[in-house]
C-alpha cells in the first residue's frame, strides 16, 4: 500500500498534472501538483514528499535549478518529465542527483511502474542505512551511511544523495569484488545506458583525488565496478 507515500507533480500543463494525479492515486500515492517552481518551494519546505516529478519548462524557472535544490538540500526521489528529449539533457538532470528522466508523451502507466520501482529503491535504502549504525573508514575516508556524510582525513565533509549511497554502500559492503551495472543499480536502472556511469561519477567527484583518473572505484570495462581499497567497519 502506498497511502503513506505523498508525490509531488510540479508541471505548469494542467491536464499533465491531472493526468499523472488520477494515475498515481489510482495506485493509492497521495498527490499533490503545482504550477510553478516557487509553488512546488514553498510546499517542500514545509512538508518534504517522497517523490518530486518535475517538468523541465516551468514558467518561473528552468525546471532544472529545481532539480539541484531539490537534490542538495532535500533527501527526496526525483524524477524528471518533461518533452526536452536530448541526450545533454538528460546527462544534465542525472548529473545534478535526478534518478529517472521520462520523456513527453509517455505511457501513464510505464510512469507508475518507474515511480513504484523508485519508491522501493529509496524504501530499501533508508532501511539499510538506518540498519547500518557502523562507520565504514577506507582509503583514508570515513562514511557515516547514518547521516549519509563523507569525512576526508583533512575533515572535510561532502553529504550523499540517497542515490550515491545506495551505490557506495554496495561497494563499500563488498571491497575488491567486481560488481557489475545490474548489481549496483538492480530495480533502479535509469532509463538509458550512462545513468549508472553518471552516478558513479558523481560518487567519484567526492571520494576520489583525480575523479577523471579514479583509484579507488576502478571501471571493469564491459562489466562493472570494483572498490580497489580494504574496508574497516567501525562500531
């Protein structure tokens, strides 16, 4: 059952929004839609959802800068529909922490079958990592899966999404293994081939010296991923 679980459409196109509504609440999420980027705003603010399904043309900003505010200072699923069907785009959104992009027109329940699989994969994420009270130290890095924080020896810190860590965590749980795409993403598989070489590349922007030249998550071409460094997990 899904009634717990609020979503928000923020699409400046009424019958997109009734649209996605009547198609969601048909599967018991509770909906709620917006027309306007600062609409959408002040409603996270106040009471954060699950999920955002955002449309790219807003009228009072690019649906984009919603997508990285969303992503940097809220811990909510976020996924992208809208008619700008460019592969730039598309790397763009995933790049800034979206976790699904669809394109216009779309199959209304395609929608609900991708906002299902996400909903999972954020539910099984905050399981883990309420589960996991440990701290996991590796390559002179601390993470803390229960605040989601990355620690340099230097004391630096960098948060994760929820997507960056259900990725690290996998790795993290199984060091100088190779792990391939299906593995590490599973029900979460974007929507087109690079969505886990872009996630993993932000993974790398904060773990990483020289994220262009990575050392420890190393590629397996054709196969996978492997975190090259062991792994201290402490209480």
């Amino acid at each position: 059952m899904n009634n717990n679980k609020m979503i928000y459409v923020i699409d400046d196109e009424s019958d997109i929004c009734q649209l996605v509504s009547q198609e969601l609440e048909l599967f018991g999420y509770s909906v709620r839609t917006f027309t306007t980027g600062t609409q959408a705003g002040h409603a996270i603010r106040t009471r954060p959802p699950e999920i955002c399904i955002i449309d790219l043309g807003l009228p009072d900003m690019d649906g984009m800068e919603l997508v990285k505010q969303l992503c940097d200072k809220h811990n909510v699923g976020v996924m992208i529909l809208s008619g700008r069907n460019s592969v730039p785009d598309k790397v763009l959104g995933l790049e800034l922490g979206a976790d699904d992009y669809i394109v216009k027109p779309f199959i209304p329940r395609e929608l609900v079958a991708r906002v299902n699989s996400l909903v999972r994969r954020l539910e099984n994420t905050g399981t883990d990592t309420r589960s996991e009270t440990r701290s996991a130290s590796f390559a002179g890095l601390c993470y803390e899966p229960s605040t989601l924080t990355l620690t340099t020896a230097d004391g630096i810190q960098a948060e994760l999404s929820s997507a960056e860590n259900d990725l690290l965590i996998k790795l993290l749980k199984a060091p100088k293994t190779i792990l391939s795409r299906d593995q590490l993403m599973g029900e979460s598989a974007g929507p087109f081939d690079r969505s886990i070489d872009v996630r993993m590349s932000r993974v790398r922007k904060k773990i990483e010296l020289d994220p262009k030249n990575p050392e420890i998550i190393k590629t397996i071409y054709g196969v996978g991923y492997i975190l090259t460094t062991d792994v201290s997990w402490n209480s």
